[in-house]
C-alpha cells in the first residue's frame, strides 16, 4: 500500500513539474562571451544599454548596477557623468531633516521606475516586473532564455490553449502566458553607431548588456582560470621531471 502512495506521489510530482515547466526550449545562439575564453561584446552592450535605458526602464529596474559601473562596458567618465546628471535622485535627509532633490552621481545606483514592488505590481495588472540585474543567471540557460522570449511574441498560440486577460502569449514562458505585453517592435530605438535596430538585434543587444549586468567581472574571472590551467600544467610537468629524477636514482 505504501509502495503504491509513494509511486502515485512520485508520478504527480514528476507531472506538476512538467506541467510548471512546459515552455519551449530556447532558441540556441552563439555568444561572444560563452566558454572558457568569452569576451565582452562591448558597442552591442552600449546599445544594449540604450535599449534598456529607452525601453525597459519604465518598467523595469537594475537595481545592483551603479552608473559607474558602466565603465566597464567602454562608457567614458565624462558619458557616465553627463548619464547620470540626468537622472534626479532624491537624497538627505539635510539638516533641516528634510529630504531633496540632486542631479545624479557617477557613484549612484541606476534609478527604479517605481519605489516599491506593490506600486509595480499594481501598475501592471497585478504582475511584478522583476529587476532584471541578474535575470540572465537566475533562469536556465538565462542567455539563450532572454533572447528566445524577447523574440518570441507573435507566435500563433495552440488551439486549446487560453490566454487570460491581461496575458500575452509567448511559448517560451512557463505556462506560455506572461504579464508583459511584447515590449520590442522594429526600430523602437534609433542607434548612433548605425546598426539597424530589428527586434532581433535589440534582443541581442540586450542580452549582452543583461549578462554584463550579471557579472561585470566576467572577463577577469575567465582570465585568472586560464591562467590558472596555465600555472597547473608548468607545475605538472615540473613536478613530473622532479619525480622522475627522484625515482631514478633509487632504481640504481
Ligand atoms: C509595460 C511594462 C514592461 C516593459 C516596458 C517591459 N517589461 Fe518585462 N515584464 C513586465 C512584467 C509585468 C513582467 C512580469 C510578467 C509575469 O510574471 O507574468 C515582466 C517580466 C519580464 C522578464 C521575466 C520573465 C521571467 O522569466 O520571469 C524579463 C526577462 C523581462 N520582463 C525583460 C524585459 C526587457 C528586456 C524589456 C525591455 C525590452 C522589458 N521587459 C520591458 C513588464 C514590462
């Protein structure tokens, strides 16, 4: 009997799951910063960037990125000041006790569109935007995620399957109905380097700036393994013709 209830609860947890997860495997892209020598695409996550600050943002924050931390991307101090200056932050308290308004500093985080999660949720129909710092690692294979579902608007649904009110239909959300209506259309945004803004290099574009927010140290820690490898190979080689010698002269 016990057998029997283990296995009944085995199969419907196995069934939930898939039931939770049954979105569509995401589109499989090449990145420049995939692998054990990946770079930073850095004029994409400018424009990246771009798209964020035009698009996402009024829904959307980043709240673990400074706008210093953009130097890391190839913005210059004097862009990232004049970024930032045009933000208003409120600061204080003064001395008066009073809060204020001031320009925006190299130092301060990027602002949110909204002050907190229930003012979020409630200007999107009960949804919550979630802070996109570090949504590339936070989902699997969070890259190839971001960018399936940016571009995945428009699909024709199923026959049987029904889209709530206030639910878009995109296959590659869990459930295939997501809160956000499709945020990207065809040259949304104009770029200054000349690239022609289609949904799918904005997608990728923001894809690039997202897993730069995620891990700005990426390139770094990439660098140290392969040095590391480096250092472990001389080593073994070394400690191989140590051992060699050693053993050699016992032998005799
Ligand atoms: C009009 C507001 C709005 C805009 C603009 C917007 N989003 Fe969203 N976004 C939402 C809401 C609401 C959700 C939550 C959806 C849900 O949970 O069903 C969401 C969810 C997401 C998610 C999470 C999906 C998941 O797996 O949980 C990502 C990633 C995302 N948005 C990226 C973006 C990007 C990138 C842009 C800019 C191109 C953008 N959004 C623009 C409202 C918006």
């Amino acid at each position: 009997m016990n057998k029997i209830f283990t296995i009944l609860l085995v199969l419907s947890l196995a069934f939930s799951a898939n039931a939770a997860g049954d979105a569509k495997h995401p589109k499989q892209l090449k990145w420049s910063f995939d692998g054990i020598a990946g770079k930073f695409d850095r004029p994409s996550i400018q424009r990246g960037f771009q798209v964020y600050k035009e698009v996402c943002a009024a829904c959307h924050s980043v709240s673990k990125l400074s706008f210093r931390n953009l130097a890391g991307a190839g913005f210059s101090e004097a862009e990232i000041k004049a970024l930032a200056a045009g933000y208003t932050i409120q600061d204080g308290p003064n001395d008066d006790g009073e809060m204020f308004d001031r320009p925006g500093l190299a130092s301060d985080k990027i602002p949110s569109p909204y002050p907190n999660k229930k003012a979020a949720q409630a200007a999107n129909g009960g949804s919550y935007p979630p802070d996109l710092s570090l949504i590339v690692k936070a989902r699997h294979d969070g890259a190839n995620y971001l960018f399936s579902l940016l571009t995945g608007y428009g699909n024709t649904q199923p026959k049987n399957h029904e889209v709530p009110e206030g639910k878009y239909y995109n296959p590659y959300f869990p459930n295939g109905n997501i809160g956000m209506p499709n945020p990207l259309s065809a040259d949304q945004v104009t770029y200054q380097d000349g690239t022609k803004a289609s949904v799918e290099q904005m997608s990728k574009d923001l894809v690039n700036f997202l897993q730069f927010a995620a891990e700005p140290e990426m390139e770094e820690r990439k660098q140290m393994g392969l040095k590391v490898i480096l250092f472990l190979f001389v080593f073994t080689a070394f400690f191989y013709v140590a051992k060699c010698r050693i053993w050699a002269k016992l032998g005799q």
